[in-house]
C-alpha cells in the first residue's frame, strides 16, 4: 500500500512489514535521544525504555542510530524497494 503525506509534498511510503529498525531493550538507557531527534514520532517512552510505536512515517535518515549514546538500536532499511520514497527517487 502506497501512502501520501499533506506536510510533506512529494513524499510516499511503500508499506513494510518488517520491523526494519530494532531496540535493545536490555542496553537502551530511556534517555531518550532517539526518541526527540526523530521527526516522524517513531518512537515512544515506557517503562524507561523507548520502544518503536510505528515506522509507517520513518524517513529512513539514521539520526536515531547516529545519536544513540549506548549504540542500541539496531537500524537497517526496508527490504525489496519499500518504505520512503520522494518524487526524486
Ligand atoms: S537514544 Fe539509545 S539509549 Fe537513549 S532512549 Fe534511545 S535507544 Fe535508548
Ligand atoms: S531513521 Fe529517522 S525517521 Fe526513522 S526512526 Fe530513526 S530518526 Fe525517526
């Protein structure tokens, strides 16, 4: 299933389902750095710990992976050509 966005033009997401991006709960901290750096509100906060709420809107731009200080998430695109796309390719 293909999906649009109003705020961002020219943007689609080609559904997945696979879990492309991974947190390992016995490192992850609840810092949560990951979770304010990411635009698309990927993650959330329970327990102490950050979990994925959904990558429907993910951006696939790593800053999650980049900024994480304790090296727990495990980031990797989505297989066979899904996920996002511009109008750019
Ligand atoms: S940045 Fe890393 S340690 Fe901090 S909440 Fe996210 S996954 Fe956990
Ligand atoms: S890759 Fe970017 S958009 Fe996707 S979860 Fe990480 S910070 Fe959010």
């Amino acid at each position: 299933m293909v999906r649009t966005s109003k705020e961002f033009p020219g943007v689609e997401w080609i559904e997945s389902t696979e879990n492309f991006i991974k947190v390992n709960q016995n490192i992850c901290t609840g810092c949560a750095k990951c979770l304010n750096v990411c635009l698309a509100g990927c993650y959330e906060l329970l327990d102490h710990k950050v979990k994925i709420r959904s990558l429907k809107e993910c951006m696939e731009c790593s800053a999650c992976w980049y900024i994480c200080p304790e090296e727990a998430i495990k980031f990797s695109y989505p297989p066979g050509g899904k996920g996002f796309k511009t109008r750019f390719g």
